[in-house]
C-alpha cells in the first residue's frame, strides 16, 4: 500500500483538470457563519494518533449537486500481504 498510485495509469479513461491530491474527507461544511471561530475550533481538535492495517481501500468519485454530495464507487484496492 505504500506505492504511490498513478491515477493516469490504472484509470486511462479517467479525465480530469486538476492534479490529485490523494486525502479524506472528514466532513463537508456548507455554510460557516464565523470563519475565525470556526478555524479556531477546528484548531483545538486533538485528534488521537493510531496505528492500524489496512486490508483494502475504495476509491470514490464525489460529485456536488444542489441536492447533496454523491458518491460513486471507482475501484477497490486490496493490501498485497
């Protein structure tokens, strides 16, 4: 799992304009009423550090619509061990 992952070749249709930045996404905010506070309390968030095997990860394609977020399942990676 540690390979870096060239989206280009393992999806040759897969066309897009911005470079991957591979990530999580946590949570989607739509509206924030005080962008300082809000920064401010995402700042004290101690979040606990952990170590655990990863046996397979999917890889979605979230699509924003007026409706909400959907998501699409890409492909499934498994681990090699």
């Amino acid at each position: 799992m540690a390979e870096e992952i060239n989206i280009n070749e393992s999806f040759p249709d897969f066309q897009d304009s911005h470079d991957f930045h591979p990530h999580i996404t946590l949570a989607r905010i739509s509206y924030v009423n005080d962008k300082k506070v809000f920064l401010k309390k995402i700042k004290e968030i101690n979040v606990k550090k952990i170590i655990s095997k990863i046996e397979s990860f999917i890889l979605y394609k979230s699509t924003l619509t007026k409706t909400g977020s959907v998501y699409e399942k890409v492909f499934t990676f498994m681990s090699i061990n």
